[in-house]
C-alpha cells in the first residue's frame, strides 16, 4: 500500500518529528489538531469529508431555517495557518496496532501516536430494517434528506384527495425527546403553523399532527425534571402530542406502531424521524479488534482514565466513540463540550509525554446544557442555574454562535435567524435530491 502521509525528510531534519495522526474532523479531532499547533510533532488530520460540520445546527438545516454552508467550514480552511498540520481526504477502514498504521481505503498512514476521533452513527437497536424509513440526523445529506422529506409530505397532502392518506401525509412522527427530538419537534410545528401559512390553496399546513416519541418517563430525560416540564409543556403549547414511557415495536410505510407499558397504539404516518440513540461508528469495532479493546452496548470503545486503549498507549479515544467512565456509571453525554475538551486534552498529553512527563487523568467540566424549544423559547441548566423561556433562548443562541468555527459562517448565520425570527420564513426549505416523487411523478 502507499504510504500517504508522506516521509519525514530525515536527513534534512535530523531525527523524524513525533508523527500524530487524528482520525476524524468533528469538534473532537479539530480541536486535538489545533491545540497541537507549534507543537514540535508532524500533524495528519484524515476525514472523509473536506469539512467540520456543526453538528448541534444540523437540524436547523433539515428545517430549512439554513443553507448547509453555513454550518460547515473547509477543513484545509480552518488549519491553513498550521505548518505543522496536513489534512487528508480519505476514508479510514482499519487500523493496524501492531505495525502502528492507519488503513485507508487507499492506502495507509503511519504513526506514532493515534488519536481515533470518528464520532458515532445512528442506533435502531436492532432493528435496521427502519433505517430507509426513519432517517437520523449526523451528516449534511442526513439533514438534506430529512427536509426533502418534510417539505414533500406538505406537497403530497395538497395533491392528496384521499382523507385517510391525507391524514397520514400530514402526520409527523419524531423517536426520542433529547435535544434533537424536542428541537425538531418545536422547529415542525413553527413550519406548520407560521413558515408555510397561506402557500398552499387545499391543505392547512396548521393542522399538520406532530407526534413525539420518548421511551423515558420525560422528555430531555439527562436534564432536571424541573426543565424537563417546562419543555413538555412549551411544545404541548405549539400543538406538540407527546408521549412518554412509548416505545416504538414497528415502522412501516404509512405507520407506526408504539407501545406503552400493555397499551398498543398505530399512529398512520408517513414520515418518521430518527432521535433516538447512536452507537459507535464503524472504525471502533475495528479498533476493538486490532486492539481487544472491549466494546460497551452502544459499541464504544473502553478506554482508560487517560483516554487511551488499554495496552496501547499510543492509541487515544475521544468523543463520541469513547467511553471513559467506570462500568458502572454512565458513560459522559455525546456532545460537543465533551469532544471538545477530550481533544484538548488528548493534544497536552502528547505534548506531556513527549517531554518525558505524565498527565493526570481526564476530567470533564460540565459548562451546562441548553435546549432550543422553539421560537423565542429554550431551556439552559448551567452550573448553579437553571432557567427557561426568553432568557435561556438568547443564551442558546450566543454559546452556539461562539462555537462555530469560521467568523463569516458565524455572521452568517446571526444574519439567517435575524431574518427568520422577524419574517417567521425560513429560506431554506429546498426540496432537492434525485430520488422519486412520493406522488404520481
């Protein structure tokens, strides 16, 4: 295989530079890549994708309140500045711990220390069979496909003459009340209500039913039940059914079938939307065999208190794909401050240990968490407070205008909400894709 990382120009550098390889471009592996900036180390940052998406704003995109380039930046963009930084497009297949390589789809990567950053994938728990007809929400062509989807369950219902398939067009249903179910569900009811009100001429987008789905006795189940009530009845307040302690036992066509505790229900629906859970991506089970690492029961991998793989020190584990919490505690929330400061933390080891020092364990600072509800409405359990409404809305929309990366995808965006809040449009609701039309042609 060819080596793609490149040699190390030896003879003109004297000794090699300590080689770093970072799998992955999300919140994790970036801010591993830029922590080590002027780091005497020779940085390869691998991803499939050229860019670092924003995760949190994805299903802002599927909603069609912005463009997906607002939330995503060019890597190369991002770490131009970084002599020490070379960024790969390629897709990681494999690792090889033995021989200290990173297999790629095209070659390899070798290294020296291994940072495995690749974040996590959709969970049906054990039933993939409802993938095709509940998507998730982890890629830009996940949100894309999520608002074509949306957007033509409204055109399908203006053409529909049938009352029951009506019905079921305009049915949505959402699985899981974390954060991105309860944010989808109040962002829908905003597009039924204001966003499309008066555009079609035979349906009333209003009385579009919104369903969400919670196998937990509350919505935002990881936050205090205090903000979770208020949570439940803001969205019941924008016409959201919800419905807790449901669990879902079918997806099919134009239906779903849930059940709570000995009651069984169908709800006709056309449309499902997928929140709730992920597991591990792909290369962790990889890893887990190159390295006998165990794997928990959403297929991340255990790692010890230091993030890395026990019996290969060399190889560290951030992000969503780790776990680094006893086994019986739960493990730390997959979001972005997490991954953030792992990556940091990954980057101080490396530069500890290259001096010969130790580090001590990782540690997580809980900063908070807040969650959108809907328009002018959020819920923000911080350290020492916890507040909803008006209040916890701005403060959404600041903490995740500080976090995207590029400043002109920042203004940008602060330019889109303007808009949107003032004008209740949403200017990006474009129904693009190649697959066919769920009517007639």
């Amino acid at each position: 295989m060819p080596d793609v990382v490149g040699a190390h120009n030896a003879g003109e550098r004297g000794n090699p530079p300590h080689r770093v390889v970072i799998v992955g471009g999300g919140f994790g592996g970036l801010n591993a890549a830029q922590s080590l900036k002027d780091a005497p180390v020779e940085v390869t940052l691998i991803d499939r994708r050229n860019f670092h998406l924003f995760q949190p704003l994805l299903y802002q995109v599927a909603t069609g309140s912005l463009s997906p380039a607002n939330i995503a930046a060019p890597l190369r963009g991002i770490l131009k500045g970084q002599k020490n930084t070379r960024v790969i497009l390629a897709e990681a297949t494999d690792i090889d711990a033995r021989k200290r390589r990173v297999i790629l789809s095209d070659g390899e990567a070798p290294y020296d220390t291994l940072i495995v950053a690749t974040g996590s994938s959709h969970h049906y728990f054990g039933h993939e069979e409802w993938r095709p007809a509940a998507p998730g929400l982890k890629t830009i062509e996940d949100a894309t496909a999520m608002r074509r989807r949306i957007f033509l369950a409204f055109e399908a219902a203006e053409r529909e003459t049938d009352g029951e398939r009506l019905r079921e067009w305009l049915t949505f249903v959402i699985v899981g009340a974390g954060p991105t179910g309860v944010e989808l569900a109040g962002a829908l009811s905003e597009i039924a209500r204001d966003t499309l009100r008066h555009e079609f001429r035979r349906i009333n987008p209003a009385a579009a039913r919104i369903v969400l789905v919670e196998g937990a006795d509350r919505v935002l189940p990881a936050y205090p039940p205090c903000l979770s009530a208020k949570a439940r009845a803001k969205l019941e307040g924008l016409g959201v059914t919800v419905k807790t302690g449901t669990v879902m036992t079918d997806i099919r066509a134009d239906s779903v079938r849930v059940r709570s505790g000995d009651q069984a229900e169908a709800i006709a629906a056309r449309t499902v939307l997928w929140a709730a859970g992920v597991e591990g991506s792909p290369l962790g089970r990889a890893l887990a065999r190159a390295t006998g690492a165990e794997l928990d029961r959403s297929a991340r991998i255990r790692v010890e208190p230091n993030l890395s793989v026990r019996g290969f020190p060399e190889i560290l584990v951030i992000g969503d794909l780790a776990n680094c919490s006893p086994p019986a505690s739960q493990p730390l929330p997959g979001v972005a401050q997490v991954a953030i400061q792992q990556g940091r933390y990954a980057a101080r080891l490396v530069r500890a240990r290259l001096q010969g020092q130790g580090l001590e364990p990782f540690r997580y600072r809980n900063r908070g968490n807040l969650a959108v509800i809907g328009r002018a409405a959020a819920v923000a359990d911080l350290p020492g407070l916890r507040f909803n409404g008006y209040l916890a809305w701005l403060a959404w929309l600041f903490i995740h205008l500080i976090n995207i990366v590029e400043y002109h995808n920042r203004l940008l965006v602060l330019v889109q909400w303007a808009w949107n809040y003032f004008s209740f449009n949403r200017a990006a609701r474009l129904i693009t894709g190649d697959n066919p039309l769920p009517f007639g042609g």
